[in-house]
C-alpha cells in the first residue's frame, strides 16, 4: 500500500478514535475532572477570597493540574486507545482492515492527543479568564502564565500520552502500572534532590513554567534545563515513546478469542 493509501485511512482512524474518546459514557468523568481547575477558580471568586490572585493560581495549577488532572485524563484516556481493542475482542477484526499495524498506533495517538486537549485546554483557559476577570485586570495582563500553562499543558499531554500507551501495549494491566508512574515516580522522583529528578517528565514540565513565567511559585525551583531544551526533551520523547509502542504493537500476534 502507498503511503498516500496509509495516511488517509490513517485521517479516517484518527478521527473514529477522537469520535469514540469523545462520546463514551467515560468522557463525562473525564470532562468533571478537566473543569476542577475551573469550579476551583469559580468557588474561590465567588467566595471572595482575599488572597485569590494569579500567584495563587499558580501554586494550584502546578499540583492540582499538572500532576493530578492532567496524568488522570492521559492515562485513562491513553491506555484505552489499544488495550480495550484487545479486552473487547475487536482487535482481530481491526487488524483485518488495510491498514498497517504502525498506522493504527500513530493514527489512535492521534486522535488522543486532540481528544485530551480539547478536555484539557478550554477549562484551563476559563480558569485563568476568572482569575484575571476577579483581579479587576484585562485578560491579557498575565498572558506568560496562561502561555506557559497551555504550553505546558499540550506537551504533557503529548508526552504523558505516548508513555502510557507504549504500557498499554506491553502490559495486560495498563492502568495500575500508569498509576505507579504517574502518581508514585513522578511525585518521588521528580522532588528529590540531584539529576535524579531529570527522570521524570514533571520536572520538564516545571524547568517549561519558570522560564516562561516570569514571577511565579516556581521562581525557586531549581533547574539548569531552560524552556526551549525542555520543550525539546518532551518531544523528542514523546516520539521516542510512540515509536517504541508502534514497534511493539508490530511485533505482537493477537489470536482471536473464543
């Protein structure tokens, strides 16, 4: 098959895949989860808060979405992409279509990836449009923040995603193993003293925000690794890691159930 073949059944599966994230009954949890930083910015306006400023919606954003909502949506929403193709007993049926085994890896990833954002995203920016709406400020006035959140917030996603679905291919259990990763190494790790922390994906994350926002809880936080190069890291293994799961899936044989 041509490569003009692959990458248009690759369009059609890309966009069944962001259909069916998107319209399970487990986008409405997903989509609570998302708008948590929201509802949070939301009670806090509405309660008047004294302190509710754009520096408390940094010190919130950093550990509520980074690395709770942000991890929570992408491994859900990741290890389903292959995983429950082979619970469900569709994999075989799948794998009959004239569509490389790569493509259908790449193509899912995909469609994932504009799934996750399009939950993540909107509320981040809502969140931030509070923020800024009950400072009695103009929206643009802490635009670094809002730039370094969403940028922050898509190569996670990128990054978090590719990781996930490469366990999801070579584990029978995804979720448990994703769970470890992204909520025990990525907590241990990337707060320990040293390199070590350069292990996790958070730190990069981090290394993103306190170079593009210019005043902010995360002035303190120690790295030597500017945006630009973390940036680049998170790409560089983003691919890396789907690469390895289009590799994997490639090699693996799946015999139809009875």
């Amino acid at each position: 098959m041509s490569v003009l073949d692959q990458l248009e059944k690759g369009v059609v599966m890309t966009i069944w895949t962001l259909r069916y994230l998107l319209t399970t009954r487990r986008v409405i949890a997903m989509s609570l989860l998302a708008a948590v930083p929201l509802i949070l910015a939301s009670v806090l306006a509405i309660a008047r808060v004294a302190t509710f400023n754009i520096l408390l919606f940094q010190s919130l954003m950093v550990p509520l979405f980074l690395q709770v909502v942000v991890i929570f949506v992408t491994l859900v929403s990741a290890t389903a992409l292959i995983r429950e193709e082979i619970d469900d007993n569709t994999i075989s049926y799948l794998l009959t279509r004239p569509i490389s085994k790569p493509t259908i890896v790449a193509s899912k990833y995909v469609g994932y990836l504009i799934a996750v954002l399009v939950l993540l995203v909107p509320p981040l920016i809502l969140a931030y449009g509070v923020t800024e709406a009950y400072q009695g400020v103009a929206f643009g006035v802490d635009s670094d923040v809002l730039a370094g959140f969403v940028v922050a917030t898509v190569l996670g996603s990128a990054a978090y995603g590719a990781l996930f679905l490469l366990v999801s291919v070579v584990l029978r259990k995804p979720l448990a193993a994703g769970l470890l990763i992204g909520f025990l190494w990525e907590s241990v790790v990337g707060s320990l003293p040293g390199a070590v922390p350069k292990l996790s994906l958070i730190y990069y994350l981090k290394s993103i925000l306190k170079g593009m926002i210019g005043i902010g809880p995360l002035s303190g936080f120690s790295t030597d690794v500017g945006p630009g190069v973390a940036a680049a890291i998170l790409g560089g293994v983003s691919v890396a890691f789907l690469v390895a799961a289009m590799a994997v899936f490639q090699q693996t044989e799946f015999q139809k159930k009875a």
